[in-house]
C-alpha cells in the first residue's frame, strides 16, 4: 500500500546534492537535478553501501563502496555491478515517485 508522505520542503534541497532522510524508519535519499527530484532507498542492493555518500551523474547513481550503479531514469535498474561486474548482477534499486505540491516534497513509500 503506497502513502504519500511530506519529505521536506523543496528549498532544502540544493541541486546536486543528495540529502538523506528518514520517513517513518525508512531511510531514503533525494536529489535535486535540472528541476527534477529524485527519491531512492538509502542502502545499496549489494552490501548496504551508503548512497548517500555517492554521486549522481546523468541520472545514474553510484555506490560509494564498490561502485554499483543504479539508472533512476529506469526504475532503479542496476546497470553495473560492484566491482565492475555486469548490469543486472545486483538487484534493482528501490526508486519513489516524487511529487512537489506548494513547495512540499512528497514522496509515495
């Protein structure tokens, strides 16, 4: 069952950051690119790397620790494993649709 929950407002985002979150114990992270906001879970699919601590590039995140990416254009979709180990050797990434309403983040969790 999705429930839209308020994240944070949309001026405490800067662009090109990801910013982490907890929204009732589930831990998130949103990034601000080109007008768009992006909301994924917080812990790689491989072992838990931080996302937080990664970076976003063209819409792809990357895994600070072994170096997973995850298409946020795709669903999630990981594209390359750890370590350099193909597209798909992970599973996929949990991305959440994002709305904006008065200046309010909102997320569906």
């Amino acid at each position: 069952v999705m429930a839209r929950k308020r994240v944070c407002g949309e001026r405490d985002l800067q662009e090109g950051r990801l910013k982490a979150f907890d929204v009732d114990g589930r831990q998130i992270v949103l990034y601000r690119e080109g007008g768009k906001i992006y909301a994924f879970d917080r812990w790689c699919t491989h072992e838990q790397g931080d996302l937080a601590a990664g970076s976003v590039e063209e819409g792809v995140v990357t895994c600070p620790d072994h170096g997973s990416q995850f298409d946020l254009e795709n669903r999630g979709a990981n594209v390359l494993g750890p370590d350099g180990e193909e597209a798909g050797s992970v599973p996929d990434l949990p991305v959440f649709k994002v709305s904006v309403v008065d200046g309010d983040v909102f997320v569906d969790l």
